[in-house]
C-alpha cells in the first residue's frame, strides 16, 4: 500500500465522473419498483391487542400494509425449547422488545409508505419487563449448545500471568 501514496492512480470512471457523463445509481429509473416502511412496536414486551390499517391503506399511494394479521407464513414455529424472545417478523402479536417490527407498509413511492406508517394505530397489552441486566444476571444460564462445547485455554490463568491488566467499566 505504501508503495501507492504519493503516486497517480488511473480511475476507470474518472473523465465520465469529472466531465458529468458518469450514471449514478439514482439516475436509473426503474419501472414499477414499490417501497416499504416498517412500523415498530412502542413497548418493551406484551401483545398487540389491536392494529387498525384502515387509515394507513387508505393513504395516496399504499399498496399493501402487512401485520401479523395477513403476513405470508415465513416458516415452521420456534421449536420448544427456543430462547425466550425469538420470533419470525409479523408472525405472531407477541411483542419481545422495543422496536420490534410490527407492521410493515408498502407504497409508490417511500415518502408514502413513510406517511402511511405513521397512520398505522396500534394497542398494547403490556407485560411487566426488566431492561436492568443486574437484576437478573443471577437467572442467567448459558446456552446448552454451547455449554457442550470442549472449553479452551485457561482464563484465569491467563489473568494472573498477564503482565499489563485492564479493569474498567
């Protein structure tokens, strides 16, 4: 790489780029491309006990709004036993996390599906949730696939022969 600085470099797009005939990717219409807006929940953990599109399907330009309610199926359900919190995007009411893709509304064009999103109305029925990780690090469990992995090394070890430490927060 050094061998590289200083020195003039050929650029295959460089006189299309500096003389104005270079194409960039937005200059490219393509015809009948629809975009999408998702909307994501505002709780931290419960279930969507109503979600009204009416609004939103209504708006100039929307194509389709998709919830949990008329989303294809994306695949098998978690198998028992998967970690709390899993889920497919809008498969189920369930909320696991702030955030959480709730719906997701497609239009002509993005400013519309962006507008209609916020037309989407939603009602939660909230669960109690703990977003403080002191409080409930002495529930924590590891991973059973991972528990059955050959361990590697020696940390403390390694620790007490270490020659600098760092402890910090």
């Amino acid at each position: 790489m050094a061998r590289h600085l200083g020195k003039e470099t050929t650029r295959v797009d460089g006189l299309a780029k500096v003389t104005g005939q270079a194409k960039y990717t937005a200059e490219f219409q393509i015809p009948n491309v629809t975009y999408g807006f998702i909307v994501l929940s505002t709780v931290a953990k419960g279930r969507i006990s109503a979600i009204d599109t009416r609004q939103a399907e209504q708006a100039g330009g929307v194509i389709r709004v998709f919830t949990h309610l008329n989303a294809g199926r994306l695949g098998p359900p978690p198998a028992a036993g998967a970690a709390p919190g899993w889920a497919w995007p809008l498969q189920s009411d369930r909320v696991f996390f702030n955030g959480q893709p709730i719906a997701l509304v497609v239009a002509e064009t993005y400013e519309q599906a962006r507008h209609a999103s916020r037309l989407v109305k939603v009602s939660y029925q909230t669960e109690p949730h703990n977003t403080d990780l002191a409080t409930v690090l002495e529930r924590a469990q590891p991973d059973p696939a991972s528990a059955k992995a050959v361990p590697r090394g020696n940390p403390v070890a390694a620790m007490q022969a270490a020659p600098v430490k760092v402890a910090a927060e």
